[in-house]
C-alpha cells in the first residue's frame, strides 16, 4: 500500500465520524436555535466529531474489525451524550 492509498483508507475510515459529529452539530444548533444561540457551532462540532472518532476506533480494536452496526450504535449514543454535555449539561 503506497502512501496516498493509506491517505484514502484512513480518510474513509474517519469520514463517518466527522461526518456525524458535523451533521449532528449542525442540526442541535437548528433544532434549539435560543438554547444553543451562545455557543459557537465549532464548540459543539469538534468535541462531537472527537468522541464518534474515538468511538469508531475503539470499535476496530475491541470487534477486530470496522463498520459493525454496534461500532455505529456507539457511535451515534457517544455524539449525543457529547452534544448533550457541551450544550445543555454540567459542561456548559
């Protein structure tokens, strides 16, 4: 595997999870426009696309390989509960 393919396999095992905590940040701030109107969208968005990036690795090492619906599963309940702390929980 050369280097540009290793670019690719890692962007596209990494894009479900920046993709989900982007969307999902987005739509929060849509969603509960006064409730989120204070804090910025990258304040929600990167902690959000952290925890699903970390979540979708957790899953290739702990079921041995990626895209499992549990993996997914985790992933979007780790986003949610992450949105959850940065825009309405004790982490505010």
């Amino acid at each position: 595997m050369g280097p540009l393919d290793a670019i690719w396999h890692l962007s596209n095992f990494f894009l479900p999870a920046l993709g989900l905590g982007a969307l999902a940040a987005g739509l929060a701030k849509l969603l509960w426009r006064r409730e989120l109107a204070a804090i910025p969208y990258r304040r929600l968005a990167w902690p959000a696309c952290a925890a699903c990036a970390a979540v979708v690795l957790a899953g290739l090492v702990l079921l041995g390989r990626d895209g499992k619906m549990a993996t997914y599963a985790a992933m979007v309940a780790a986003c949610a509960l992450t949105l959850w702390w940065r825009g309405f929980g004790p982490g505010r």
